[in-house]
C-alpha cells in the first residue's frame, strides 16, 4: 500500500465516520423542551459501554430525573448506531406502567443525552444482595407478574428485550417494577430471526448461545424463568464461574 493508497482509505474512514454522526444527529433530533443546562448532576449511579448514567435535577421543576450520557465516538466505534435507535424508539414510544420510558433527549458535540424518570427504590439486584435469604413465594409471583407484562408488551410491539436480568429492573417507592436499558434490544418484524450472540450469559438461552440457529422473542421468557428461579433460590438455575462452562450446562440443561 503506497502512500496515495493510504491517503484515501484515510478520506473514506473519515467520510463514514461523519455520515453516521450525520445520522445520529438526523434520527435522534434535539427535544425543544430541554436541554443540558436545565440538570444539575447530582451523582454518578451507573455506568454501560457507551456512557454513564447520573441522577440530576432539573432546574425548572426540581424533579429528579435519571440522565444517560451516551458518548457518540464510542457509539460509532463499536457499530452501536442500530441499538441505539431502537433504544431511542423504545423508550419513545413504550406505553406501559412496568416499562422506563423517556422525557427529554438532547445532544451537543461530544453526547446523546436521554432524560428518565428517576426510580428511586434501586436495582432488583441491590435488593436481592442485600437479603439475608430470598424473596418470598409471594413477592415472587407479584414481580414476575409485573415483568411478564413488560415484556409481554415489548413483543406486542416487536421488540426483543435480550437483556432481562436483575440489574435491569428497578424497584419504585410504592414496591412496583420497572424494566430499563434497551441497549441491546431489537426489533423484529413478523416471522424474523435475529442471529447476534449477545447477553449476559446466566440469563441467555439455548437458542441465544448457538445464535447461528436464528431465535426470536421466545428467548426473553426463558430469561424471565431464570429470573424466577434467581429470586426464589439466591443463584441462577446454570451458574459457573467458567463462561464456557456455564454455556455447556445452559444449552445441554444439565447442572
């Protein structure tokens, strides 16, 4: 490769990097209502691939809010633009009590910023640390009711959540649930088949590890069936400290 060569794999990297920040800025349109000004960050209390999330204030009201900085550089590195309009979508256009959704979003140069209400009773995950045994029978039925019509409503929609597991689902004051981050969700339309190896793992179906197969919605009830089980025993049905480990027991549904 000689240096002319060189020159303009440099001009065409560059001219795809500014037509995808083209395309953010196009699909993801600044909320007249807000902007960054208007919050006031009050802590950190969260943190993805892409960004950070923060509790704020936001001046006008004094309403709590939870912020999600996505960054647009690591957006565009890691071939994220796809997730992060249907995330965008889902949190648009989710019309459900059990379903986080979105009240502003806005950019400048450098971030995506999505504006949701703030949850205050925390991580699912946080409550069952923190518990000296397990959730009842009862609780139990009550949470996984309320993430079956979440998720129920997601599908209703076309929407495959893929990431069910008990960082995702925030507990409210009044003891109701919430699903959050659709940052891998994905649309699928009619009889489609998504093939992305993608999850975390205790929570991933058969079908999700050998992805080369295609699965679809269904994936998002089996997690749920992991869920339950978590919040009844204290541990995930196929658990291994070994990733590969843990990927044999799940597809062969041996422990």
């Amino acid at each position: 490769m000689d240096e002319s060569d060189i020159t303009v794999e440099k001009s065409m990297h560059r001219n795809r990097r500014e037509s995808k920040i083209l395309f953010i800025r196009e699909v993801l349109p600044d909320h007249p209502e807000a902007n960054l000004d208007d919050f006031i960050i009050v802590k950190r209390i969260g943190e993805g691939a892409c960004g950070k999330v923060y509790l704020v204030q936001n001046s006008v009201n004094s309403k709590l809010y939870a912020m999600k900085a996505i960054r647009k550089d690591l957006v565009i590195e890691s071939d994220q633009l796809e997730n992060l309009h249907t995330e965008k979508n889902v949190l648009e256009t989710a019309d459900n009590p059990f379903l986080i959704n979105m009240d502003f979003i806005f950019q400048n140069e450098l971030h995506i910023y999505f504006i949701m209400p703030f949850i205050k009773g925390g991580m699912l995950f946080d409550h069952l640390q923190n518990l000296e045994g397990v959730f009842t029978e009862y609780q139990v039925k009550f949470f996984i009711m309320q993430v079956a019509i979440g998720l129920g409503h997601l599908h209703k929609i076309g929407i495959v959540y893929r990431d069910l597991k008990p960082e995702n689902v925030l507990i409210g004051e009044d003891g109701y649930l919430v699903l959050c981050d659709y940052g891998i969700a994905k649309m699928l339309q009619g009889g489609e088949a998504t093939y992305s190896s993608i999850g975390t793992m205790e929570y991933m179906a058969p079908e999700m590890i050998k992805a080369s197969k295609g699965y679809a919605h269904a994936v998002d009830w089996w997690a749920l069936g992991t869920l339950l089980y978590e919040l009844l025993i204290g541990i995930p049905p196929f658990y291994h400290h070994n990733q590969h480990k843990m990927a044999k027991m799940i597809t062969s549904k041996k422990k």
